[in-house]
C-alpha cells in the first residue's frame, strides 16, 4: 500500500510540474495584465507594454526598480504623444501616473533619492541575470550548438530550456532599454561606465538583438528555428566564401556571426543596416522553406541547400524581370540560369530583395524595379569579377559616400511626391497629374533605357510640374466626356447601326433579296469606315495631354490609324459610289463591283485573321510565339501592346460558351427586331412617302420635305428601342442561364438554420471534393471499411476547419458575432488524437444533458438505448466524443509516473 501511495505522490507531482512549465512557457506570448494591459492601440506597438510588463514580474521582488520602470514607461509615453490627442491615451497616462503614486506612498514617507535610481537599476540588473545564470546558460548553449550534434531530442530539450527562459529574457530587454535612457544621466567614470560597457557587449548577444523570426546577428537561445538544418543550410548557402571579392580591412560585420553576402551588397551598394538585416532573415527563410517542401533529406551535421531549391527561389523571385526583359526583347543581365553558379543566383535573389526592400512607394512600379535591378544587377556581375570590393558608382554622392535610397530611390520618390502634390486631393482631374501608373508604363518600352545608367537627372522622367503646367502623361490621359460612350464601344455602335440597315434595306424589298438588292446592302461598307473613321479621330482627340511624353510607338500607331481610317473610308466610300452608278447605268461589265467587292473580302479576311489570332485562345499563343516584324507590325496595329494583361485569356470552352451566349442574344435581337419592329413600319413608311403634299399652317417645317419630321416621330421610338433593348435580352438569357446553372449547382437549399444543422455533416465532404485540388487532397475516395470511412471523414473536417474558422473570425472582427458566438461556430481542427470527427458546439449543444435524461428515463436494454440515441446524429457524436475524451485523459494519467501506479494493482 505504500509503494501506490508513493507512486500517487510521484504522479502528482508531476503532473504539477508539467503545469507549471506549460504556464512558464506562454513566455512573450503570455497575455499582458496590470496596467501593461491598457496601453492604448497608439502606443501598443512601442515598447512601452514590455516595460510595463516587467514591472509587473518584478513588483514582488524589488518594488523600487518597478517604479522605475512605470516612470520610465510614462516618460516614453509623454514623448510619444505629449498632448494626450491618441484614443485612451489620457486616461492611460492618468491610471500609470496614480500606480507611481501609490508605489511611492509605499516608502511611507521615506524620502526617494532619484539620483541613485540608475545605481539600483544596474545592481538589479546583476542580481538578476546572476540568479537565472543566464551567462552559464548561453555559454552551455553556445558549445551545444558548436557541437552540431541535432537530434529530436537535443531539439526538444532546447524547446523545454527555452520556455523557462523566454520571460526571464523579455524582463532583461525592458531592463537593458531603461538603463541605456537613463544612462545618459548617469556618472560617465562610475555606474555610466559600466552600463555603456555592458550595452556595447550585449550587442552582440542574440538573446538581446532584436530579429523578426530567426536570430542571425548571434545565436539565440530562446528560439529554436535557428537549429533546424534546413535553416543552417541557408544560412551557410548565403555565407562569405574566398571566391567572393575581399572585403576592406575596416569593415565591420554587426554581431557575432560571420560575413555573407549581404555585408558585401551592403558595402558596394550603400544599402541601410535594417533593410540589409530584414531581407537578410528573409533570403534565410525562403531557402529553407523551399528545401523543406522539396522532402530530400538533409545531412544533419553539414547541411547544405539543394541546387533545385536555389533555382525554385531564382525563378521565383526574378520572375517579373525575367518577363520584363522578354517584353521589351533585352538580354537578361545574366546569361542562361543554367550557365550561371548559384552563389551568382544567390547575390541576384538578395540584391532583388534588398532593392525592394529599400524602395519606399518606389515598389508601386515594378517595371521601375526591374530596371533598377537590370542596370545594378550588371554592376555586381562587373565587381565580383573583381578581387578587392569596389563601391558601385550608380550609388556614389558628390562626397564619396555612396547610399542606394539617397541617389537611386529619391530622386524618382521626389518626383512622384511633386506630382501627387498637384491631385488637389484626388479631386484634380486625371489629366492634371501623373499617378503611378504613368510612371510605370514608362518603362514598358525600350524607350525607358534613355535614362541611361546611372540615371539622367534632366530626362523627361524627372521632370517636375511648375505651377499649373502639365508634365504630360504616359500613354493614356481620362478625359471627362460623354464621347467616351462612342469610344469605350464603338464595336457595339457600329454592330448596331450594320445590322439596323441591313434589316431595313432587306425589309423595304419585302424580304427579297437578288444582285441589285444585294448591292444596296453593301452599303454597309462605307458605313463602317466611316464610323471607323471616327472612332481613330476619338483616340487622337481623347489623347490631348499625354503627346508630349507618351512613347513615340502609342503617337506612331494613333497616326497611323487614323490616317489609314481616312483613306479607308474616303476610298471605300467612293469606290462603293462608283459600283451605284455602275448599277444605274446597268453596265453588264461590274469591274467596279468585282473591284468593291475583292476590297471588303481582303478586309474582312484580314481583321477575322486577326481576331481568331487575339481572341481564340489557341491561337493567341500561336501569334505570340511569332517573331516575324511584318506580322507584328499588323498586330501592333490592330492591338496595342500592354505589358499587363498579355497572358490573360479564357480557355476555349469558356470562350465558345462564352460566343454561344452573345450569338443567342443577337440572334433572338435582331429576329425580334426585323419581324416586330422593322418589318411593320415599312408599309406605314411607304403610305405616308406616297402621300400628296398638304398645305399644314407650319408647311415650312413639315410638308416641304415630303413629310420627313412625320415619318422621323414614327421611326425614332423604333430606333430608340432597338438600341435598348439588347439590356432586356441579356438579362432575361442571363436568368435562364444563371437559374440552369444554380439549380445544377444545388444553390439555395439551405434556406434555415435548421437546414444549417441538417446538411453541416456534409460540408467538409463537399469542401474537398469541389474546392480542393487533387494534389492536395491525398486521400482516397473510395473507402474500404467503416474505419477507413471514419478516417476519411475525420480527414475531410480537418482539411475542412481552417477554411470555416477564417469565415467565423471574419464575421467577429466585422462584430457581426460576439466572442461567445465565435466560440460556439467554430469548428475544432480535427488533427488530434481522437477518433472521430469534432464538431463545433453550437450542433452539440446540449445534447450530453438530452443523452443522460434519457438514460435515467430508459428501462429497456443499453442497446435500445443507444439506438434511441443515433436517432439524434449528433447526441450520438457528443457521446462519443465524451467518452473517448475521458479514455484520452485517463490514458494520460496513468502514462509516466502513473503507469507505475498502474502496473502496481
């Protein structure tokens, strides 16, 4: 009986242990309280909580340094917002100053001597980090990780240690932080000294140095990602090697660790520390995230990064660029990436990032990046050719320093300031200002390489507004007019009014139709060059504004178009004259017609050509695949290019159903047109042409043209009609096609929250089977036994609760729902140990209590009622889900210490 009671002492200690630990180790993540907990949203992102939050740890121990902390953190406050203008900030600066009071009313009465503050500030700071050994542990640490011996368990040991430590070092941050201000007070021969000293070292402490993700300044011990072999091969892939230009003798590498090649574009460059440390962190972390998914496995004690994952990032990153220069038809600034090593990948991705990363509102125009990158990219590749370091002279000023934002980024940032200056607000018209747009289209053409390398300062691209003179757009200026409704659709006008007067012509000869009618019906030849015409004398008048410094390309191709639309339609409008008189003369011969004719087929030909090569989606990829300049040059023509947009096409399905619809629409259109609209009104029209001239008191204005205003009062409703009412049947063939494919898609089934409770077992199912891919799924379809079901199910809600938890966190950040109605829809994640699926709780609901009411009520056997039970889908899955939760827990009870206890009966 002994031995259980000493096993049960054993269990239940540890059990608090494994507690104690498990609340040890919310570290930095642990919710903030005391007064830590009102910062307000102004000033939550300073440093001013951590503080806080540290007196709060220490209050116990020494409330002295915990006042000064509160002072420090007010101090900081003040200075943030002096007076008081952010949400809260008053109210908190009022409860932080009552919570000094009370710490100094604590002294009772004994008098504060604030010159010695920073003294007991450092004499705690000693105490501090001498009592948790924080010099012994980062030293066992450090030989640890040179060891490089990294197992599963070395990893799990670190995790558990660094819990312990995490807020132990989150105190240290807000102590260093308060001692480096106050240290400026402070005695330079005595404690000043001392702490000046101590700032200087832990520089270079990776527990101290701020970082985002993974510490690469110094080793850390409180994260354990730097450990990770993927992690340590990117940080070796990107580290200084010999082959590397050397670098000057004076140059100093931040923290404990060693050069890489981020020092050496920081150097050559004039990259800034921060942007150089951030995108340092980054290049670390898309290494190792796409070694990762690669699943090779990687040598533990010299891990190293696998070329494919080097080349997945390359492509990744340049993916833009390498776009860029196969639009404007330049050579890449390297050679082919299978000719290129990939420490060269390596310095092109980092030098990308830090680019980027440096660039301000500059990274709005990615084209401008890729020409930055273009033109320093062949920079570096001219220095690491070298042996010694050498500043890059793209980034050099007048006084031999040399800053990447100071000459590259500025000058381009300050233009667009000036610019945006003129917006009055957004209220200036789009004509008055160039946007972002406008700058970035700049570089959508070979044009953009007269700004030469380094960039010219007198370029048109710099140029600057002077009071109310325009500095011209890029390539398209919005000009506020109603000509935009001819412009914007010309296609469809011009349709129209096609169709509208061949359904006349062929209406007024009663539907027959021979040479001589046929004849008339070409009429519609000249009609369209004309309308044609106008739209090419639209595009040159709307372009008014942007002449100046459009790219002479958009200029050459608008005057082209336009001078090709006035002598198309001057040409085709008097050879179609030739072919009228032609006919009236009844001249058996009809060169001209033959002549007529062989125009419009060759024209027709030409734009059906071009539309199957720019609409068909199968031959879109067929005429950008050609180089030939005779047919690009037509195809400029007809189409301008954009650097934006050149990939997006439907697939052919898609388009044909998509020509299916418009072809239905026209066709019920103009059938409605010509036997309901036209067709009537011609023998009205003939009656009232055919009428004798009247003598109307205003004959002046009706009867002297053979009753014209009559006969226009009688078309004009038609017309007004005709061109309308295209809407109506696109809505009414929208509906029949929308309702076809809703009701195929089963769309409004659910119409209650009842229904919601029914048909919920089906989401997950219906999620993965019509929103996730194939490759994601990995899982079968075709389950073997009721096990394999259940897995399969279990599956299905696991891949199924992010996707609906993201829907119900949406919905209380929108304050839709409360906390406790988010609580009640969310779905658990399904990736534990149980062996069914969990549901969320608003379907579970009460249902245990229903299941025990009914146990106490039932006399029949426990089979009846456990069928009684299944009549309730979900009481029998919150029974279920109950007893395999209480079997979890005793499992864990008796697992360790208490299988001893166990194995004892």
């Amino acid at each position: 009986m002994a031995r259980v009671s000493d096993n049960w002492e054993r269990l239940v200690r540890a059990t608090l242990k494994r507690e104690q630990l498990r609340n040890v180790g919310q570290g930095d993540d642990r919710g903030p309280s005391g007064i830590a907990a009102a910062v307000p949203p102004s000033l939550v992102r300073t440093n001013i909580e951590a503080i806080l939050q540290a007196a709060d740890e220490i209050q116990d121990e020494d409330p002295t340094v915990a006042r000064i902390l509160c002072e420090q953190a007010y101090s900081l406050a003040q200075n943030l917002d002096p007076n008081s203008e952010g949400r809260g900030v008053l109210q908190f600066k009022t409860g932080l100053m009552s919570v000094i009071k009370q710490k100094l009313a604590k002294k009772d009465g004994a008098q504060i001597d604030r010159n010695r503050d920073i003294e007991h500030l450092w004499e705690f700071y000693q105490r501090y980090k001498r009592r948790y050994r924080v010099d012994a542990i980062q030293r066992e640490e450090q030989k640890w990780r040179e060891s490089g011996t990294f197992t599963t368990a070395n990893l799990g040991e670190l995790e558990l240690r660094s819990l312990e430590m995490k807020k132990v070092f989150a105190t240290l941050r807000a102590l260093v932080e308060v001692m480096e201000a106050l240290s400026k007070d402070a005695d330079p021969r005595g404690v000043g000294r001392l702490i000046m000293e101590e700032l200087r070292r832990i520089k270079r402490v990776g527990e101290l140095t701020t970082y985002n993700i993974v510490p690469l300044e110094a080793p850390s011990f409180t994260n354990a990602i730097g450990a990770f072999p993927e992690v340590r091969g990117a940080i070796s892939a990107i580290r200084y090697t010999e082959h590397f230009p050397r670098l000057p003798a004076d140059f100093e590498v931040s923290g404990e660790r060693s050069a890489d090649m981020f020092d050496l574009l920081e150097y050559v460059f004039g990259f800034q520390n921060d942007n150089v440390r951030n995108q340092r962190e980054n290049v670390v972390l898309t290494l190792a995230n796409s070694q990762s998914r690669l699943s090779i496995p990687i040598h533990q004690a010299d891990p190293k990064i696998d070329e494919k994952a080097i080349n997945d990032v390359f492509l990744k990153v340049l993916d833009n660029y390498i776009k860029w220069c196969k639009y404007l038809r330049i050579r890449l600034a390297y050679n082919r990436i299978d000719a290129i090593t990939r420490d060269r990948k390596l310095f092109l991705v980092s030098l990308y990032f830090l680019i980027w990363g440096e660039a301000a509102n500059v990274r709005f125009l990615p084209e401008c990046i890729c020409y930055i990158f273009h033109n320093m990219a062949k920079e570096l590749d001219a220095i690491l050719d070298h042996g010694e370091a050498n500043r890059a002279s793209s980034c050099m000023g007048d006084g031999g320093s040399v800053s990447f934002l100071e000459q590259i980024i500025c000058p381009i940032y300050e233009t667009m300031a000036a610019e945006a200056s003129r917006n009055n607000g957004g209220k200036a018209s789009h004509s008055a200002w160039r946007n972002y747009d406008d700058f970035n289209e700049y570089f959508w053409s070979p044009a953009c390489f007269d700004l030469a390398w380094p960039m010219r300062k007198d370029s048109l691209f710099f140029l600057k507004p002077k009071g109310w003179k325009r500095t011209g757009k890029s390539s398209f200026v919005e000009h506020r007019t109603f000509l935009h409704l001819y412009q914007s659709f010309h296609r469809l006008w011009i349709f129209l009014a096609l169709m509208f007067q061949a359904l006349s012509i062929i209406a007024f000869n009663h539907g027959h139709i021979d040479l001589d009618i046929f004849k008339v019906i070409l009429s519609i030849g000249p009609v369209f060059a004309i309308m044609n015409f106008v739209k090419c004398f639209l595009d040159v008048l709307l372009m008014f504004g942007a002449y100046s410094t459009a790219r002479t390309m958009a200029i050459s191709r608008l005057v082209i178009r336009f001078f090709w639309g006035v002598g198309s339609s001057v040409g085709i409008t008097y050879l179609y004259v030739l072919v009228l008189n032609e006919r009236n003369q009844q001249d058996k011969n009809s060169s001209y017609f033959r002549l007529y004719m062989l125009v419009l087929g060759v024209y027709a030909a030409l734009r059906v050509v071009f539309a199957l090569l720019l609409k068909i989606p199968a031959c879109h990829t067929l005429s950008d695949m050609s180089d030939q300049s005779f047919f690009q040059f037509f195809k400029w023509i007809y189409q301008e290019r954009y650097y934006v947009g050149r990939g997006l096409f439907e697939s052919m399905s898609d388009y044909f159903r998509y020509v299916l619809f418009w072809l239905v629409i026209f066709v019920s259109k103009f059938t409605f047109a010509y036997f309901l609209q036209i067709r009537p009104l011609v023998k009205p029209t003939n009656t009232i042409r055919d009428l004798p001239s009247f003598q109307y008191s205003w004959h002046d204005l009706i009867s002297k043209n053979n009753n014209v205003l009559t006969l226009v009062s009688l078309w004009a409703p038609v017309v007004a009609i005709y061109l309308m009412d295209i809407h109506i049947w696109y809505t009414l063939l929208s509906a029949i096609v929308g309702g076809v494919m809703g009701a195929r898609a089963r769309l409004g089934e659910i119409r209650s929250l009842e229904m919601v409770h029914k048909r919920f077992e089906s989401f997950p199912e219906a999620f993965v089977k019509n929103l996730v891919s194939l490759k994601g799924r990995r899982i079968s379809f075709n389950p073997q036994s009721s096990q394999e079901s259940q897995a399969m199910n279990k599956a299905y809600a696991a891949m199924f609760a992010p996707f609906w938890n993201e829907i119900i966190k949406s919905l209380r950040e929108e304050d839709y729902i409360s906390n406790r109605e988010m609580d009640l829809l969310s779905v658990p994640s399904n990736t534990g140990s149980l062996r069914l699926v969990q549901w969320p709780l608003f379907l579970l609901s009460s249902k245990i209590l229903l299941a025990v009411d009914l146990a106490m009520d039932c006399r029949d056997t426990q089979a009846d009622l456990w069928n009684r039970i299944c009549r309730d889908e979900y009481m029998a899955y919150a029974v279920q889900e109950c007893y395999y939760s209480v079997e979890k827990i005793l499992h864990s009870l008796v697992d360790g210490e208490g299988r001893l206890w166990y194995l004892s009966f």
